[in-house]
C-alpha cells in the first residue's frame, strides 16, 4: 500500500509541474503564507528535522527495537518520515490560509491530530523507543493545540476581510 501511493505521488509530481500554466496562470499566482501561521510551523521545522535525524541514526545503528514495524516498514525510517510530513503540512497550510485554499481546515487538523499524539505519545512513555521525553512531549501538545487555534483564528479573520 505505501509503495502504490508512493508511486502515484511520484506520478502526480510531474503531471502538475507540466501543467503548471494551467494551473496557475502567470501573473496571478504567488505562494505567500500567512504571516502568524507560518511562524508558527516554522518552529516545528528544527524539532521535526532533528527528530528524525534521531529516527534515521536509530535505524542506521540498528536501535532496538528491530522488529517493531508498520504496514512492514521498519520502525524508524516510518517515524522520521512522519515528523518531516507534520512538518511539510504545516508550512502548506501556512500557505493555504492565505490563499484561502480548500482542504486548508482538514489540513491543519491532521497536523494538530498528528502532533498531539506524537506529544501524547513522548509524555507518557518517556523511556520508550522513538520518544523525545515528557516535557517535548508536553510542549508538542501545546504547540498542536496552539497551531489548531491560531489556524482557527486565521480562516476566521480572512473570513471577515474578504466580506
């Protein structure tokens, strides 16, 4: 299964680069993000990379545990490429806030969802595998929390503007 939807990514990448005129005409579209909004997911940025530095080290090093995978993915390429997609989706929905992209509230609730149970995670299983400990775990809640709200606020405000 995650190879197919590897693969279907890989061709959906070219499909869209060459129709990219089509898609966005010259001229009229530029990729800006919501000033607040990227701020925020730019902070989850250094974690998320060094969180899964950490994951790939693991599997490099062969970290117990060995025969922990998912969907049969070893454990800790899955975790870094996780953290490294919460992170991606963070900075899109930066972007699809202000230009008021559809899709943009279900977005930054995967990342809310997805980051609160990494927080949730890390805060009751400290000592485990792939956990960065109790307090980044409370302050990923925090942050998921926070993100979900500040995003929240923003659709609301651009709402208002556009009215």
């Amino acid at each position: 299964m995650p190879a197919t939807l590897l693969a279907a990514n890989g061709y959906a990448l070219p499909v869209l680069i060459r129709n990219e005129a089509a898609l966005w005409p010259a001229g009229r579209y530029r990729l800006r993000v919501d000033p607040p909004v990227g701020v925020a997911a730019a902070v989850l940025v250094p974690p998320a990379l060094w969180f899964s530095g950490d994951m790939m080290i693991g599997f490099w090093r062969s970290r117990p545990p060995l025969d922990d995978d998912t969907w049969e993915i070893d454990y800790w390429p899955t975790q870094a490429a996780l953290a490294l997609a919460i992170a991606a989706v963070a900075l899109a929905v930066a972007a699809g806030v202000r230009a008021r992209w559809s899709g943009t509230t279900v977005s930054a609730g995967c990342v809310a969802v997805a980051a609160g149970w990494f927080g949730s995670w890390w805060a009751i299983y400290p000592n485990h595998a792939g956990s960065a400990g109790e307090a980044p775990g409370m302050a990923l809640i925090v942050w998921a929390c926070a993100f979900a709200g500040l995003v929240l606020w923003r659709l609301a405000t651009r709402r208002t503007d556009s009215t």
